[in-house]
C-alpha cells in the first residue's frame, strides 16, 4: 500500500488512536506518537491542551447516534465549522419583506426590514467523566472505539438537544440561547394542563404559508405531547395523528410532519410546549473536529482509565417569523 496516500495516513491514525486508548503513551512506538501527534495537530486550540482529535471514522460514529437523541438538530440548518472563532449572523423577521411594482423611471424604496445580529460562538460541552475498566481496555476483543463512541454520542447528544431548546444565552460559562428563549411569537391554550385541534390549527396557520412550503416545516413536541395528539381528533371525527406509511410517507400531525425532542416542555402554566415553523432558520453550528483526552492517574486506585470528551457548538434562530410557540394558558 503506498504510505503517502490519505486512506493510508487514516488509518495509520485510527490504529495509533487505538492503541493510545487502551494503553496510553507509555506504550506506543515512535511511530504511533507521531500519528497521535498528527491527529492533536489537526484541531488544537490553545484549550485542548492534553486532549487529541477524535479520529474522523469515531467522529463519525459519534455524529451520526447523536442523531437519534438531536430532536430539533434533525430538522435544523446545521453549519459545521472548522473553528471555533464567533460568527456574526444576521436576523430579522422575513414576513415584512417583499418587492414592489415600479413605473417606468421610478427609483425603488427601501425595504424597511429590522435586521439584528446574532453572535454564534462555540459553547463547549463536556461529555463528563466516562470509567473504564483496565481489564476492558486491554481485551482486544472489545471495540474500545465503538464503547466510548457510544456512551459519548448518548451523553453529547442529550446534552445538546436540551440546551438548544432550553437554555436562556445568559450564564456563567455563556449558554447557547434555545428556541424556548428564541421564539417570539406565541399562540396561548385557554386551558393549562390541555388544548383543543382548533388551537393546534391555529398555531399552523399563523405562520406565513411562505415558510408553511418549506421541505423542514414542522411540529415539535415531547412524546407526552405526541400522546396526547394522538388521541384527539378534529370536528370530522379523523384523527390528527396518522402513521407512518414505510417507504411513502410520514407520521404527520394535521397532515404535517413532526419531530420528537424530549427536551420540550409538557404543556403547564405559561410553558412553550409545541413549536411550529421551518426549522432550516433554526442555525446550529457545530465546530467540525471533537478532542477526547484520557485521564489515566484520577481512578488509578480503582484500576480504571478515564476518558472525557468535548464538543463545540452554538445556535441562533435567525427569522424569529419562521416559527412559533403553542403556549399553556399563563394565568
């Protein structure tokens, strides 16, 4: 095989990356350091330090099982960036733009669109400490890399879906600014802790039908809330929930799509509890490489090796008319 091809230096890495899971540098050739060295080169930040680049075939894994804890990411605009310096993005709200007939000779007006910004950063999440037995790492019958791969896409996949739908912007470290404080426009239930199909229409028809055609137009809801659809049904006794037809078709709610994210309130006082709108003005920008570091003296006395690994991201919705918010009754 020629050394100096790509899918050569790949997998040169994968395996050096291997190697240094289960054993650390103490055991590794000069080789192997070297490709280590390599992987640490491609996404260090002076806050890496101690920390390498999670190989592309285990970032790969890790991405593609967040999906099924993303919820809103699924459906979201996802801008994946090879740093993490703050992006200057530009917002509005997209209903009060429109064109207009000229005469012959006339000077076009200016469109009198507000147009904010938004600064996507890159908030860093931490996996939190993943304990591994000795005896685990060193059997080389076990895929180490499918083991952490795993318990990390569970634990960054969950911890990204609730903070890009709950979290306020504010804080110590600074949080990422979810839909739950994003959205603006609201429709309220008349009751709390219920709502009727006549205020589900109407949540969907208060969004332009401009953004009603787009292909990422959705419902957003927990699972207690899909539950509860599921059960109720409109004035022609049909009902608003219909499955799935495999390879056709899917689940819809009032014949839209939907998308589940257990992160979402249940409906209760003053709760947003049911997004609609065009999710691809939803912006979730992702720094594009992961660093995991491996802590070997912390659990010594347990015989165990640690590892943690962090993920950078951010999100903005940037046309605050693209989706709204079913609201439970506030007082």
């Amino acid at each position: 095989m020629d050394k100096n091809n790509p899918e050569h230096d790949g997998e040169r890495r994968t395996a050096a990356f291997d190697k240094f899971l289960r054993f650390g540098l103490g055991e590794m050739s000069q080789e192997e350091r070297l490709a280590l060295r390599e992987l640490r080169a491609q996404g260090a930040t002076p806050d890496d330090k101690g920390g390498y680049t999670v190989p592309k075939v285990m970032l790969n894994k890790i991405v593609d099982t967040m999906k099924a804890y993303g919820g809103i990411a699924s459906v979201a605009q996802i801008l994946m960036t090879s740093d993490g310096q703050t992006i200057n993005w530009s917002t509005s709200d997209g209903t009060a733009e429109e064109g207009e007939f000229l005469a012959e000779n006339t000077a076009a007006s200016a469109g009198e669109v507000t147009f904010g910004t938004a600064s996507l950063g890159a908030k860093k999440l931490s996996s939190k400490i993943i304990k591994v037995s000795n005896e685990l790492l060193q059997d080389s019958g076990v895929d180490i890399e499918g083991y952490l791969a795993a318990r990390i896409a569970q634990r960054l996949g969950l911890g990204e879906a609730k903070y890009l739908v709950q979290d306020s912007g504010a804080g110590n470290p600074l949080k990422p600014k979810g839909l739950e404080a994003s959205i603006t426009g609201t429709k309220n239930t008349a009751a709390v802790d219920k709502f009727t199909w006549q205020e589900l229409l109407t949540l969907k028809h208060s969004i332009d039908p401009a953004y009603r055609n787009g292909g990422t137009f959705r419902f957003v809801f927990n699972d207690n809330t899909l539950k509860m659809l599921s059960e109720m049904e409109d004035a022609q006794k049909r009902p608003l929930w219909l499955p799935e037809i495999v390879g056709v078709a899917p689940a819809t709610v009032l014949n839209i799509p939907y998308v589940i994210d257990p992160a979402i309130a249940d409906i209760g006082k003053g709760k947003k509890f049911i997004y609609c709108g065009d999710f691809n003005r939803f912006i979730v920008r992702r720094v594009s490489y992961m660093t995991l570091k491996r802590l070997v003296e912390r659990y010594a006395e347990y015989d165990q090796t640690a590892f943690v690994a962090f993920h950078r991201f951010d999100c903005v919705l940037e046309d605050t008319a693209a989706i709204k918010a079913l609201v439970g009754k506030p007082n």
